[in-house]
C-alpha cells in the first residue's frame, strides 16, 4: 500500500512540476562572425556572448533591447530574455555580423 502512494505521490510531482531551470546558451565572437548565428531558447533562458577575437565586438539588438558595451577578447556579455519573440542583432562596430535569438 505504501509503495502505491508513493508511485500516486510520484506521478503527481512529474506531472504538475514545472522546470525552474531554462536552457541557456553560448554564442561566440570569432573569425567577424557570430556562432551560432541562429539560436533557439526557452523563455527565461540567460545567452551569453563570448569575444575571442582580438579585435573589439558588440552585441546590438535591432529593437533596442540589449546592448553590450565594446567587448575585448575573452569578455563576456548576458542577457536574459523574458519575453518570446525574434531578435535580431548585429556587432555595431561590424554591422556585417548578424544574428538572430528566437525566443519561443
């Protein structure tokens, strides 16, 4: 009898919990480009964006919504989207790297 309440117990725990963890991700500064130039994240997930260039690089969204300062090599820049939507950024010093972070 015990072990039927604990698997009833169990069941509804894996039904009704919510994940409290989104998928982050990383994207790279290299080479003028982005990497991944396209990304796809949960709401609530935090990307990183990462230099290893040795030449100075931005994170720009089209919208107005994030924008990093100049990023040196083996600086980092993060930004959590709340919200779904698709964003579409570029380097502002390098407006030929662009990118897109769909947010669903």
């Amino acid at each position: 009898m015990k072990s039927g309440i604990f698997a009833l117990a169990l069941l509804s725990f894996s039904l009704f919990a919510r994940p409290t963890l989104a998928a982050d991700a990383i994207i790279v500064m290299k080479n003028f480009h982005f990497s991944p130039t396209n990304v796809s994240v949960p709401v609530g997930a935090t990307v990183t964006w990462k230099n290893m260039d040795g030449e100075p690089h931005t994170v720009a969204s089209a919208d107005g919504l994030f924008r990093s300062s100049a990023l040196d090599e083996n600086d980092t820049y993060k930004f959590k989207f709340d919200h779904a939507g698709v964003f579409k950024y570029i380097c502002s010093i390098h407006p030929n790297m662009r990118a897109t972070i769909t947010v669903k």
